[in-house]
C-alpha cells in the first residue's frame, strides 16, 4: 500500500524497488521504495505492526510504549546499517556520496511523527553507538501511513523532512496538522 501512495506522490520514472544486494547467505534489501528526488535519494523504510496479545489485553502504557520503543529503534537501526551498507557493497555504489533522507513508515504506531518518543529514542541510539557508531547522529524521520497520504498535497512546497521537523517543534501538532497549516500558508485551496 504504501508503494501505491508514494506513486501517487512522487513521478513513476523517479521511483524504484528496493534494490537487493549481498550474497544469497546473505541476501539484503535496500530499503522497500527508493525516490530520486531532484538529486536527493528518500529512501522508505515501511514497518507493518501488531502490540502482542498482552499488550492489548492489559493496556498496560508502559508495555505499550516499551513496545513501541523496541520497534522504532529497531527501523532506525535497520536504516543505518543499510546505509553504512553503501560502502561495502558495489550494488549501491550509485549512493555513494549522495543526499540520502532515510523515511520509516509505519502502520500502526500512534503519534510517531511527532516529539513523544524523542527522549526514549534519543537515550536507546546514545545507548547503542559503541556497537553502531555515529548512530547516535543518524537522521531519520518518522511517520504514519496516513501522513505519507497527506503530504503529497503540500510535496511541491516542502520537503517530507520539513514537515516532520515542524511537527517535532510545534508543541501538540502533529504531522497532519502541520500539513493543514503549509496548506493554508500556501493558498493551496
């Protein structure tokens, strides 16, 4: 589905697959969507998941956010390690050297784009930078699959990254009301 909004978004002839690479012991996929967008790569990472039984029968907001910790910081450092990844294989040689803006896409994770989870995410990448370094520094931006639907009614004046950072700095917006706000603030009507 998501593959489908971002050919809704962006021009067929800029859109790729992931790219596969490694050896077949080994086999990997880069990133699931690829977008060469005027130069700069967006590469879309997209995370379809489920809270565990418990978590839903209990509604316990602890294991929930623990959860929902788990999973972002899992994409984040899946992201990473496909673009530390550009050095060592020849199969994303075309990387090299190259704006990369790495997008999580997820199905069901409430809130994601915006700064509710930024301490938690914040504290798990310094915790991991030893085994991952510069992980720490990695940027990434997150967001829902109805955010992804809705920026393409702002894509021509803002990148997907700006709306997300406005998002994180406007204190109770979210993705969504940032794009109603570049809406309106561009005559957009």
């Amino acid at each position: 589905y998501v593959g489908l909004i971002i050919k809704d978004t962006y021009d067929a002839q800029d859109i790729e697959p992931g790219i596969p690479y490694g050896s077949k012991k080994d086999a990997r996929e880069f990133f699931d969507w690829i977008v060469n967008d005027k130069g700069a790569y967006i590469l879309f990472e997209t995370k379809a998941y489920q809270f565990p039984f418990y978590v839903l029968q209990t509604g316990d907001l602890d294991s929930v956010r623990k959860e929902i910790l788990k999973k972002v910081v899992g994409a984040i450092r899946q992201m990473y390690e496909r673009v530390q990844d550009i050095q060592k294989y020849s199969e994303l040689e075309k990387f090299k050297g190259k704006d990369l803006r790495c997008v999580a896409v997820f199905y069901d994770i409430p809130f994601i784009s915006t700064n509710t989870y930024d301490e938690d995410i914040k504290a798990a990448l310094n915790g991991m930078d030893s085994k991952y370094p510069g992980i720490k520094d990695f940027k990434y931006t997150l967001i829902s699959v109805d955010e992804l639907e809705n920026y393409q009614y702002v894509k021509s004046c803002v990148t997907i990254e700006e709306v997300a950072d406005r998002a994180r700095k406007t204190p109770g917006a979210g993705f969504t009301s940032e794009i109603s706000a570049i809406y309106k603030e561009n005559n957009l009507d």
